[in-house]
C-alpha cells in the first residue's frame, strides 16, 4: 500500500493508537465495495482492520449487524474498536478459509447443509440496533434490476433498446418484482454464498452482512446454491432446495399450502433477479470503480438467467433476446480483451 495513501495513513495512525506502534499492518484485499481490508498483528493476536470511507460506505450498519447476529450465536466479526467519523473498524480475525476454497463435488453437499441450517438462523435476524431492517420491496428490487439495463446493456454494450424491446425487458422485470411481493419475507443477508462463508476451527462464521434486509425467504437460498461464482450440477442443487423448503415449512416459515413445485418457481425466479443485477453490477464494477476482475463472473450469470429462464414460458421472448443480442458480447474471450484493455488504462 503507498506509503502517499492518505487514508492508509489515517488508519496506520489509528491502529497504532488503539494497539500501539508495535502493531503491524498488511493488506489483504478490497471488495465489491469500496471498502479495503488488512490483517493486523500484534504481540501474539491478529485482527482484521477495516477501512470504509463513511462518505460511501458508513460503518454503522455493520456494527449493528455484527452485534445482532453474535447476539443470536452466530459466528460473525466481532467489533473490537471503531472510529465511525474516519470509517474504521477493528474486527476478530476470523481467518482465511472461505467456504469456496474448500468445496469439491464430494464435500459441497455436507457443507451447503450446513450452511442451510445457518440460514435458518439468520433469517431470525429482522432489527439492528433497535430498528427494523429495510424492507426489499417493489422499488427496491425494481432499482436494482435497472442496474442491469444501465450497466451492462446501455453503459456495456451501448445497445439502443427500441420501446418493444425495452417493453418486453420490463415486463419480465415486472414477473420478477411480482415473484418477490408473494413470498414470506425474513431477515435476508443479502449476499449469502461461499464467498462470504469462512471456516474457522471447523465452524462457518458469517461476513459481508452489512446490507441485510427484510426480504424474501428463498432469496439467501439461490444465492448459496446458485452461486455467481461456481456452478453446481442440478443434482446437488435439487436435493438442497429440497432441503431447505421442508426446513421452512418445519420451522412455520412458509404455509402448508405452499407446495415444492410452487417453492421452486419462487427460487428459480429468485435466482434469475439475483443473476441480472450481479451481471450488472460486474459491469459497474469495472467502469465506475476500476474493478475489471468481476468482468469473468458475467458469463455465467447469464448462463443461469438463460438456462433458468427458459423453463418458464413466461420467460422465452427475454431468453431468446439475450441469447441472440446479449449472450454472444459476453464471452470468455472478449470478456479478457475487455479486462486487458481495462487494466492497462
């Protein structure tokens, strides 16, 4: 990190006077975000030092988060000093095994059942700090359905969207925002897949938490099981959405006269929602923040909306348009002349 960063700086110093000047500072990584993390060693313990800048990224919400889910016995970052007014953040170190690194076809249903039961507990989790979660409603989820359009097909590929195309692409959009409003709502992290699952001493803890919302109950769900950044056969997939609809309906969260075929559509849609604002969202990682490496990831974002699209007839003018005008764009090979051209401006 140069040594010119002024905000590396800022948080050396604050490090330093929380710890003292023996502590020593390594970055680790950003993320999709604008936030930075480092590892911290002191004496003989290590922390995770979190750097985000509270004009973008305010570190309250996170706090909350982490205090409520420790307080429901989930394994999250602890808080152990915060400067909310620089944006900084002290935090347990939780370790280095995300759940992805370990995963093989053999392993990847045990853990995923675990993480399932996890869930149950997380969607318990419907207030911070006394005040009740955003709602994920219509607008919201409308709102990042545009990121899409924006990103990937105006800012991306520059298409002119004619008034029947652009009909046609709202009016999936609208089945989509329809499929949110009829499921049960619970507490949602938001971005629940093996990324953002670590495992330490054996035990899954829970990060990236900060934008949790009250939303629907299959949404955590097709994020693990259909992650952005792995894909799994159906027949693992299939016997853990399994899984999880007799754990919602064990635990009262969905009623009697939700069936799985019913189940299904809901995650099956839920999923196809997730994939076009993630496609999107690459695109403005890469633009608006100089994050080319997202750029890989599309291919198989789109590949999911297609493939999942396409079971519902509902569905076929929108998977046919893709596929003709947007799908071919997205491939591997431009995909790297696009990052290489980013990363050499």
């Amino acid at each position: 990190m140069p040594l010119s960063d002024p905000r590396f700086l800022a948080l050396n110093s604050w490090i330093a006077r929380t710890l003292g000047d023996e502590a020593q500072i390594a970055l680790i990584s950003g993320d999709a975000s604008f936030r930075r993390y480092y590892r911290v060693k002191c004496s003989n313990q290590t922390f995770i030092a979190m750097d985000s800048p509270p004009d973008l990224v305010p570190v309250a919400p996170f706090i909350a988060l982490a205090n409520a889910y420790s307080d429901h016995g989930i394994l999250a970052p602890e808080v152990k000093a915060a400067d909310m007014s620089q944006g900084f953040l002290l935090l347990s170190d939780l370790g280095d095994t995300q759940l992805l690194e370990v995963l093989t076809p053999d392993n990847v249903g045990h853990h995923y059942g675990k993480a399932l039961g996890l869930l149950d507990e997380v969607q318990t989790i419907t207030s911070a700090a006394g005040q009740p979660l955003p709602d994920y409603d219509d607008a919201f989820v409308l709102r990042e359905l545009n990121i899409f359009v924006e990103w990937l097909l105006e800012h991306h590929l520059q298409l002119s969207l004619d008034s029947q195309t652009r009909q046609m692409i709202y009016d999936c959009f609208g089945l989509l925002i329809d499929n949110v409003a009829q499921q049960p709502k619970v507490g949602m992290h938001r971005d629940y897949h093996s990324r953002n699952l670590m495992l330490c001493d054996g035990k899954l803890a829970v990060i990236d938490f900060q934008d949790a919302v009250l939303g629907p109950i299959t949404y955590d769900a097709v994020s693990l099981l259909r992650d952005c950044y792995v894909r799994w056969p159906n027949a693992v997939v299939e016997p853990l959405l399994e899984l999880h609809y007799k754990q919602a309906r064990a635990l009262g969260r969905i009623g009697n006269e939700v069936d799985l075929a019913r189940y299904r559509r809901w995650f099956d849609l839920m999923g196809m929602q997730r994939h076009l604002k993630a496609a999107g969202i690459f695109c403005r990682l890469n633009y608006r923040d100089g994050k080319p490496g997202y750029l890989k990831d599309i291919p198989l974002t789109l590949d999911y909306v297609c493939d999942i699209g396409a079971k519902y007839p509902e569905f076929e003018p929108f998977v046919a348009w893709l596929r003709c005008e947007v799908v071919p764009h997205m491939t591997s090979d431009k995909l790297s002349q696009l990052t290489s051209k980013s990363e050499a401006q």
